[in-house]
C-alpha cells in the first residue's frame, strides 16, 4: 500500500500545479496579448459599455427586436429551453411571439418570419440574427422615427458580416451594433 500512496500524491500534487496553476497562468497571459487584453468584445454608445457578442435585450418599438432568449439575457448562465419542438408549452411561447411581431410589424405575412426572430438560440445569448429578421422590421423601424425607409436599408446593408472566409455559415447582423448605428443615423 505504501508503495502506490507516494506515487499517488506526487501525481496529484503535480496535477494541481499544472492544472490549476501553470494551465489558468498560461491562458490569463494568453488573454493579455489579444484586443481588449481579455476583456470581450465591446462597444461604447453614450456613457455605456455593451459586450457585442452576448445578446442584449431590444424590446422598445424603435429599435430592431432581438433574437428571444431562454435565459433572459442572463450571460451568467446561458441555455436552451431544452423542450422539444411538440412541446404544448413552447408551441404556445413561439405562437405568443409569432403573434407580437405580426401586431408590431403590420402587413407581415406568417411565411416570412425568420425563425431566428421567434425561436432562442441554442445558448439563449445569440447576439446575431438574419438578414431577413432586419429586413422585415425595417418599415416599422423607419415609420415611428419618421425616417426614409430605404435609409433603414442601407444601414442594414452596412451592417451584414459576411460568413467566415466567404463561405463558413450565414450571412448575420450583430443587433446592438445595428441598434446603436441606427440611433447615430437619428442623431446626424
């Protein structure tokens, strides 16, 4: 017995020293040589700080909806609803917010509705959407601040990030960086 307890408290004295030591060490000074020194993605509007890759919540009519989140926007622990697509229950929520954005969005026909502007992500925190999802709230968004629609649309067009290397997913919109342009388009 004595023969396997001193290799065994070597090793576990060298797992802590690499693992939660040298291995959290290595990757703080990692963090330290990227932009923003670690700190995320952010973006300053007015007197705030906004992390531009965690999903922000946008429910006043004059700015583009959000994706929904599971979570409520909470970064502290992000998730799915985790309920199956015939759950009475999520039917029932998605239904809800079907309904919503046709009320916001007059004219809208159901057909159109991207998923991404009624279903949540996959962690609840998806701070991006479709260009279609900006595209069908563009006329809502150009008649309550009583600006030229195809103003709306160019910004839109700004605003599209293109797939990784051209050809790695969907075309998207990151929602608080469109928001905040378009607040600066009201503001000139």
């Amino acid at each position: 017995m004595k023969k396997h307890i001193l290799p065994a408290i070597k090793l576990t004295g060298l797992c802590i020293v690499l693992l939660a030591v040298i291995y959290p060490a290595l990757i703080f000074a990692m963090a330290q040589l990227s932009p923003n020194h670690g700190k995320g993605k952010t973006v300053e509007s007015g007197n705030k700080t906004y992390y531009s890759n965690i999903g922000q919540s946008f429910t006043e009519d004059q700015y583009f909806s959000s994706r929904p989140s599971a979570v409520d926007y909470n970064s502290s622990g992000s998730g799915g609803s985790n309920k199956a697509p015939s759950n009475k229950e999520y039917l029932d929520q998605v239904q809800a917010r079907i309904d919503t954005l046709m009320m916001k969005n007059p004219g809208l026909v159901k057909s159109q509705i991207p998923a991404d502007l009624v279903t949540a992500s996959g962690s609840g925190l998806d701070p991006n959407f479709s260009v279609q999802a900006a595209n069908i709230q563009a006329k809502r968004i150009a008649k309550i601040r009583n600006i030229d629609e195809s103003k709306v649309n160019a910004l839109i067009d700004e605003n599209i990030e293109k797939p990784f290397l051209g050809m790695f997913g969907p075309e998207k919109i990151n929602i608080l960086k469109l928001n905040i342009a378009l607040d600066q388009l009201v503001k000139k």
